[in-house]
C-alpha cells in the first residue's frame, strides 16, 4: 500500500499549505490593523482598522477548515486495507482512480493521476460501501468498480 502512503502525505502537504497560508495572511491582516495610523480624518482610520479585521476574520475561517481537514486525514490510516469503499480506500474505477480522504483534487503519483476526494462528495457517496467488481450510476453514468484498496 504504498501508493496510499504517497497520496496521504500528498494531502497532508496540502493541507499544511493551506494552514501555513490562512496563518501568514491572518499575521499579514493583523500587522496591517496596527500599522494603520490615526489621520485627520478618523473614520479612514476605522475603516482601514476594520477592513483589516474582516481580512483577519476571513482567514480564520479558512484556517478552521484547514484545521478540519487535518483532523480528517488524522482518522484516516493509509495501511490499513479496504474490501469496500470508505475513508481511508484507494478506488480504482472506469473513471479513474479515487483516494478518498480529503477534497485535495488531483494527485500525481509514480505518473499517474489520482483524485482525492471527500467522503462526502457526491461520487464518494455513490460508491460508498460497494466493492470491486461492482458498478454504481453517477450522474447517468455506470462506474464499474475495478478494484478496492
């Protein structure tokens, strides 16, 4: 299982790169707030000051998703083998091959394209539960369930 491996620490990369980004544009936000001087005119002040507060506000809230998705991949063991479709499994169908873990969207890994999606995302729903050699409509096409790791 070490193409699960791979694509985990892919989205654990990803997910970290999303933190460190909420985390440096929250510090550049709040910087921003105290460098904002007083002017003559007071409310440029506040306005700067509070525009500057929203920016802050913003990337919390995407520093809190990011943190979520980390949390997820903490509950997902890539050594762990799966006979059905469910967190942690590695999909290979007639549509392509599916990490599902986190919506990290394409991966490339040893030179081929993976997708890693959430388990909550429509076509994770769809497969969810099934195995190898069976086959689930999506959207009005039959996905054959290749192989399940």
């Amino acid at each position: 299982m070490m193409i699960k491996n791979e694509l985990h620490a892919a989205c654990q990369a990803y997910v970290q790169q999303r933190i460190d980004a909420a985390q440096q544009a929250m510090q550049a936000a709040q910087e921003s707030a105290n460098n904002e001087t007083k002017s003559s005119a007071g409310d440029k002040y506040e306005t700067g000051r509070a525009m500057a507060q929203e920016e802050r506000n913003r990337n919390a809230v995407q520093l809190q998703e990011a943190l979520k998705l980390q949390a997820e991949l903490t509950r997902i063991d890539p050594e762990k083998a799966c006979d059905t479709v469910r967190p942690g499994a590695l999909v290979a169908t007639n549509l392509g091959q599916f990490y599902l873990s986190i919506s990290a969207g394409k991966l490339i890994s040893d030179g081929k394209e993976y997708f890693a999606v959430s388990s909550a995302a429509p076509i994770a729903v769809a497969m969810n539960g099934k195995r190898a050699g069976e086959e689930v409509l999506f959207n009005g096409k039959k996905i054959q369930i290749a192989e399940v790791a």
